[in-house]
C-alpha cells in the first residue's frame, strides 16, 4: 500500500508542476476559468496527475483466500 501511496504523491505532484507551467507559459489573464490563476491551474493539474495515474496503474481486487 505504501508503494501506491508514494506514486499517487509523486503524480499529484507532478500534474501540479504541469498546471502551474501551464499558467505560467500559456495562461491568459482574463477570460478563462481555469488558467487565469496559478492555483487554479495548478489544482487542475494535480487533479488530472492524479486521474492519469489511475488509468496507467489500475487498482487490482485481493483475491479471495
């Protein structure tokens, strides 16, 4: 479990890095929702790190014993 852990940290944090290059780079200053604001963009990211982490690594059931 920890194992997991420390990848679902490790995504989030780099869809957070991602979202906040985003904003930084390509962010425009009024008009849209999401890149206007680095916290914004950065929140978007490490929700997105998070969700494409779930489709590479997909959480497998225990097998009952």
């Amino acid at each position: 479990m920890e194992r997991r852990l420390l990848w679902i940290v490790v995504a989030v944090l780099l869809g957070a890095a991602g979202g906040y290059a985003w904003w930084y780079w390509y962010g425009c200053t009024n008009g849209c929702l999401i890149t206007s604001v680095w916290w914004r963009s950065s929140l978007y990211g490490a929700v997105m790190g998070y969700l494409t982490l779930g489709l590479v690594w997909p959480h497998k059931p225990k097998a009952d014993t």
